[in-house]
C-alpha cells in the first residue's frame, strides 16, 4: 500500500476551502433572499409615490374643471339676464318690430338697432347711444338677411316643451349643418334664447308670441327678436361696453377671487380679460382649459394655479416607511452575513484541525503498521499462531484506519479543487487481486464467501493508489452494511473503450430513491442499516470524484436486484 502524503501548508489550504464555502449555494440564497425584498419595496415605494401623484393630479384637475364651470356659468348666467333685460323691452312693444328697435336704441350699450317688417318694405335703422364702428367688412344688409334666414321658423328646429329645461341658448344650424359639427371657428353663429332656464319659465306653448337671440362674430354681438308675425328688431352692441360689464362680475358676486390666474381668451388665442389672486406658481402655463358656453362659444377660459392650491403629495410617510423597510432588510441581512461567517470561520478551524491530526496521525500510524508487520514476521518464524493472528488484527486495523484518513484528506482535497491522480500504465487483473487478497483474511473471519472473476485489459493507463482507494472503499461498504447476505463478488471486464470493475453483495441493496444521494458527503442509508456502522460518510464521494479524474465514472446498477452493485468504468486513456 503506497500512502500519499500532503505537502501544502495547512492553513493556507483551510482558508481556500473556507472561501470555497462562501460561494456555497446557501451564500447565493442570502443574497436572493436580500436582493428580493429590496427590489419589493423599491417597486412598493415608487408604486406609492405614483399612485399619490395620481390621486393629487385628478383631484387638482377636478377642483379646476369646477372653477372653470363656475366661471363660465357666471358668464351664461350674466347673458342670458341681459337676454331677458332686452326682451323685456320688447314686451312692451305691441309686437311692433319698428318700435321695439327705436327703445333698444336707448340702451346706453347699443350702438345701432334696425327693425324689419314682417310684410317686407325697407330696413329702419335707428342710431345708438354707444358709440361704435364694427369695421368695414361688416355689413348690416348681409347679417339682418342672415339673422332672418336662420329664425324663419324657430319653433320647427327647436319646438317648445316646458319640461325640456336645457341650456339657456342653442345654436341654429343655418349653414345645413348639425349645430354639433359646426367649427368653433365659424365667422357668425346664430343663437337662440330657450325657455326653462328660470324657475318661472312654464308658459304654454300657445302663448309663445316671440322668440330672440344673438347673431355672433369674431367679438361682434347682434342681439336680435322675432316676433309672431315675423317682424324682426336687431341691436349690435357695443362689444367694448358689453365685455367690461361681463368682465367686472367676474370672480362671481359672493366668491372670492381664486389663488391662481383665470384667464380669457378668444379662440385664436387673444386675451381679453384675466383675474384671481396672481400668487407664486400661477406664472406658468394653465394646467386647465375650457370653452366658454354659447352664446360665447368663440371665447376660452384657462386657470393656472399657485403653488400653494396643490401642493405636491406628502411623500414623507412613504419614505419613511420604505426607507425602514430597506434598512431593516440591510440589518437582517448583515446579522445573517456576521452569523454565516462566523459559522464559516468556525469551519474552517474545524477544517484546520482535521487536517492538522490527519496529517499528525499518519507518521504514527506508517510506524505501527511497519513494526505490526515485523513482528508478525518474527511470530511466523518462530512458529507463534497466536501471535500472528493477533498481531494480523493490528495490520488490518491499521489498514482501516489509514483508509479513513485518507478519505477524510481526499475529500479536503477535492473541496478545494485540489484533488489529482498520476496515471501510470498498471495491470488491473494483479492490482485487484492483490486488494482481494488483503482483504480476505477479515471477510472470512466474518463468514463471507468471495467470489472474483478477472478478465481485466494487459495494461490501462490509471493511478494505482486511486484505484485501490476506490476498490477498498467499496469493499469496506460490503463488509459494514451487506452481512446479511455474507456474499461478495469482485470481477473486471473490459471492451474495446472502457474497462469495468464491478463489487456486487446480497445484502439489502439500496433502494431507488437513494442511488444518486448515496454519493452525497455525509450522506447515509436508514438509520437501521447504519445502526452500529461506523465511518466518515464520504468513502463514496471521494470515490466518484476520484472515477471522474480518470475520466470515468461509479454508478449503481439498477437492474440488480439481490443487493447493491456498484460498476466502476474506466477508460483505456484517462
């Protein structure tokens, strides 16, 4: 038996398998099981923050929308009581189209009215008391003819319901249009006054004499009234006058003036009139806009808010608690890491320490089993049985013991990837035999029957001692665990590829589950066939791993039915 000895330092071996066991899949899992939780609460955070951002912009844009519709309904409102103001005048009339013209021309507002007969004739023309030229591309002819087109028969477009309600103007579709799909931007619209705006606007519908509205343009306001007999009376106003009076009621009587800016705008983008407090913020651009309601359909409303209406969602809360959430993690997790490593260093010092009394017990042992064999030499010479027996017991222990030590340094080995085999050209047949023979003189004496049959290859490329710690690994399993059966059999086979040594007993075999965990470190069968067996658990580790060196491997057979059968395939050339 050749012994192999260690030469490199221990300590620096033991801190290489100690950085070997932090790359462990355990350390992996540490770091999946920190990495997670952190990426939860990450997204967990930035979900909040969202979501808190999202909640504030739709408030923000609904109080807006609702100061948008306040200031335009102050708008409406205020237009449709001049509407009623104006047609008051009109009541007083008789139903005269001439004398409803000449009163509005009082109206300090008015710059000129003009009045059409429902018989025709001539267009009267009354002076206002507003001073006011529209402009030389206005045309009064054109937008009278205009007005009286659109409001021939209000009564078929829009017939009267006094459940209706509604909004207070509609518009006429005078161009063959739907009033709906009409541009904004439409040079003139025509407009007509509703009933059931007004608590008391129930009458019947028979009693309809008249109907009035507004003919608009680009900042040009017509108002105009048909009545019965299909007399019309017009007013343009004096936009000047007619605005600043809108514009002064504007915050609504009763509110005050909003934090932020309101602006009005025409369609084309020229301001008319702007209000509110103007606080910090409500320079930039309007977060909100809305069109004005008709008759005002070519204005535009737009608010801009200050800083301090809608301030920014307070995250703190948010922060604090995804903040505690990650350093909580960071502190388990550092616990775990300082525990894990103290464990670690704790191994290794185990580690250190094995290594240190195997490599201390193997001077000691090489020198007992050297005088054991001297003195079984001289008790053989002298003709002492008893002594050669006794002295044959020490040798096998001694043996024993080696072979443990040299699993138990193998598998350090291998744990640090330093594990190697010296191929050599060797004669299988006479290896095994000899291994046989070693090992017949202690299964006999426990009644086991061996049978060998070898047919092994002249000569394969191979490390004898490996070979001979994987065979008496497997001859040390039979003899712990298969003395039920008290049979063992060991033969070598070869082809032209690959030569196989194969150990087979009829013990109690092992069953399927186990038969790739059976190479595990430290791995072991039921507890009842290990009861009383002693060993350190990695004879087969180190087995395969020495097979998979050569290039070969160690397998259980699965056929095998009458114990356990384990073939170990070698190639000619590792």
């Amino acid at each position: 038996m050749v012994f192999i000895i260690l030469d490199d330092p221990i300590d620096r071996e033991a801190k290489l398998f100690g950085t070997r066991m932090i790359l462990r899949p355990s350390t992996i899992l540490f770091i999946i099981l920190v990495l997670l939780p952190l990426a939860l609460l990450a997204w967990l955070g930035t979900y909040l923050i969202r979501d808190a951002e999202k909640r504030t912009d739709a408030s923000m844009q609904a109080v807006l929308a609702e100061r948008l519709s306040s200031a335009d309904n102050q708008l409406l409102h205020d237009m449709r009581q001049l509407t009623d103001r104006l047609d008051d005048w009109g009541a007083r009339s008789d139903g005269s189209a001439r004398l409803m013209s000449a009163r509005l021309a009082t109206h300090p507002w008015i710059a000129q009215t003009w009045a059409k007969a429902g018989t025709g004739g001539p267009l009267d023309t009354f002076a206002g008391k507003a001073p006011y030229e529209p402009g030389q591309a206005f045309n009064a002819d054109e937008r009278i003819q205009a007005i009286s087109s659109a409001t021939r028969q209000p009564e078929t477009e829009f017939p009267f319901s006094p459940d209706a309600g509604g909004p207070p103007f509609q518009r006429f579709s005078s161009t063959g249009m739907s009033a709906a799909t009409l541009p904004r931007t439409t040079t003139w619209f025509t407009y007509l006054k509703i009933f059931g705006y007004h608590i008391d606007d129930q009458p019947e519908a028979e009693t309809v004499q008249s109907w009035s509205g507004w003919h608009v343009g680009d900042s040009t306001f017509i108002y105009w009234h048909r009545f019965a007999d299909g007399g019309l009376s017009c007013a343009l106003m004096n936009p000047q006058a007619l605005m600043k009076a809108l514009f002064l009621r504007q915050p609504q009587p009763g509110l005050a003036a909003p934090p932020g800016r309101m602006t009005l705008t025409t369609v084309s983008g020229i301001a008319l009139h702007d209000w509110g407090k103007r606080l910090p913020g409500s320079e930039r651009t309007p977060a909100a806009h809305r069109a004005c309601s008709e008759p005002l359909s070519q204005w535009e409303l737009a608010y801009t808010p200050a800083n301090e209406e809608f301030p920014k969602p307070y995250l703190f809360p948010i922060l604090l608690g995804v903040g505690s959430g990650i350093i909580l993690v960071f502190v388990v997790g550092w616990l775990y890491f300082h525990e894990s490593a103290r464990e670690i260093r704790v191994a290794q010092q185990r580690v250190t320490f094995v290594n240190q009394i195997s490599h201390e017990l193997k001077t000691p042992l090489t020198n007992i089993r050297l005088y054991a064999e001297m003195a079984a030499q001289r008790a053989e010479s002298q003709g002492d049985a008893i002594a050669k027996r006794q002295l044959g017991v020490v040798e096998a222990e001694t043996s024993r013991l080696h072979r443990l030590i040299q699993n138990v340094l193998n598998y350090a080995r291998q744990q640090r990837d330093k594990l190697t085999i010296q191929p050599t050209a060797l004669v299988l047949d006479e290896l095994v035999g000899r291994n046989i023979e070693f090992w017949k003189p202690l299964l006999e004496t426990k009644g086991f029957e061996i049978s060998s049959s070898l047919n092994g290859p002249s000569s394969i490329q191979a490390d004898a001692d490996a070979i001979e710690q994987i065979l008496g690994n497997l001859i040390s399993n039979v003899d712990k665990y298969a003395n039920v059966g008290k049979w063992i059999g060991i033969r070598t086979e070869h082809d032209e590829k690959s030569t196989r040594i194969i150990v087979e007993d009829r013990g109690p075999g092992i069953p399927s589950g186990k038969r790739r965990t059976v190479f595990e470190p430290f791995e072991r069968l039921r507890s009842d066939l290990a009861e009383g067996v002693s060993g350190t658990g990695i004879g087969l580790t180190i087995s395969r791993e020495l097979a998979q060196l050569h290039g070969g491997t160690l397998s259980v057979c699965p056929q095998y039915r009458d114990g356990a059968r384990f073939i170990l395939t070698l190639p000619h050339q590792p």
